[in-house]
C-alpha cells in the first residue's frame, strides 16, 4: 500500500517533458487550462493517452469545448522547477485556469517546507497575476517520513489556497492511495487503472471553476 512503503527515491526517473507546451494551430479552442505537474501528471510508466490529464482534455471537449488542455507537466519535477519555468508557460499559453500538482518530489527529497509552500505560493500568484485561475492539487506522502513532516507537508495545500484565494483539489489519490491494486509495480505511481480516479478527485474542484468562467464569458 501507498502510505505503507518505505520510499527509495522520487516520484520521477526523467526530467523529459511530456506535454504539448507550443502555440496552438489556428482554430483551436479559445481558452486554455494549463496542468503544471510532475510525473503523476506526465504519464509515467503508463500508455500515452491513458494518464488523468488526457482523461481530462477528452472530458473538456465534450463538455467545455471552448477549451483545450495544455500539459506542460515534467517528471522530477519539483515546486523549484515550476516556479522557473511558469513564467514562460503563462506569456506562451495566457491560460485561463492553471492546475497546479508540485510538491511531491520535494516531500520524498527531504526538502525544505518552507521552501515549497513559498514556491506554490509564488507560482499562484504569477498565475493569478497573469490573470488566471489557480486549481492547486494537494498530496500526501508515506509516514514513514515522521508524523511532523508528514502532516506539515499536506497542510502546506490548504494553506496556501486559503491564504491565496485559489481552489484545491484536496488530494490527488483519494480513495487509492491504500490500494496496492491501484499503482504500479513500484508502489507510488498509479496504473491505468487509477486514472479515471485522479481525474475525479480534480474533476470536483475544478468543474465548479469552468462553470463560473464560462458563465462570466457569456454576453
């Protein structure tokens, strides 16, 4: 199980980006909702075109049409790397909404929580700024990282949303995150199967947002 494992390493091998991050062709969609992620937005270790975020842009043209889905999500990917690269993301896309799934690879490196909740702090704000809405994805990570830390690190989600006005997605593996049938062999990553999980727990923050942007659109 998840939170039973004793984690040797990172929530990535790669630092290959994944997404499409070039300017869309002409007549696409008008809007954009920009995923900034690590390798549990990237498709790791999984068939292309089965991960939650492909999941997402399908559900998104069938219902919000007007948008098209971004994923500029990397494997290793930390909350230090996002901040670096958001701000090139934001001037070639001008998303609408950014859902923002960092954090995890700092937890599972030790790193400094300080460190992290300034950097998602940062990039909600730059986004914000950049006149976007902002879905943070909050994580959790084994205890056997000490109760502290633990529990330190899955307050840092709720925090800064509140404190920055953004919306949160509590935490990406609800309902798996005990289910060893749900990952891959390596215990951290989930499989196929869990897919249309992730996507649901995103889902049920992150409709509530295109319902209010798209009604604010309306003439």
């Amino acid at each position: 199980m998840f939170f039973r494992m004793i984690v040797a390493g990172t929530f990535a091998i790669s630092a290959t980006a994944f997404a499409q991050t070039s300017n869309p062709p002409p007549g696409s969609p008008p809007h954009t909702l920009l995923v900034v992620g690590d390798s549990l937005s990237a498709e790791y270790g999984l068939t292309r075109g089965s991960g939650w975020v492909d999941l997402l842009a399908r559900r998104m043209s069938e219902q919000y049409p007007n948008y098209q889905v971004t994923n500029a999500s990397i494997s290793g990917d930390t909350t230090s790397g996002g901040v670096a690269r958001l701000p090139a993301l934001l001037e070639r896309h001008h998303p609408e909404i950014v859902v923002i799934e960092l954090g995890s690879n700092d937890a599972l490196r030790g790193l400094s929580l300080k460190m992290t909740e300034q950097n998602l702090r940062n990039m909600t704000q730059s986004a914000q700024n950049a006149g976007a809405e902002v879905l943070l994805v909050g994580m959790q990570i084994p205890p056997n990282y000490g109760r502290t830390y633990t529990q330190r690190f899955a307050d840092i989600f709720p925090a800064v949303a509140k404190s920055e006005q953004a919306h949160l997605a509590p935490f990406l593996m609800d309902g798996i995150a005990t289910d060893r049938s749900q990952f891959q062999a390596d215990g951290i990553h989930p499989n196929e199967q869990a897919q249309p999980a992730l996507l649901n727990n995103v889902w049920a923050a992150l409709r509530p947002i295109l319902e209010t942007t798209t009604a604010a659109k309306q003439p």
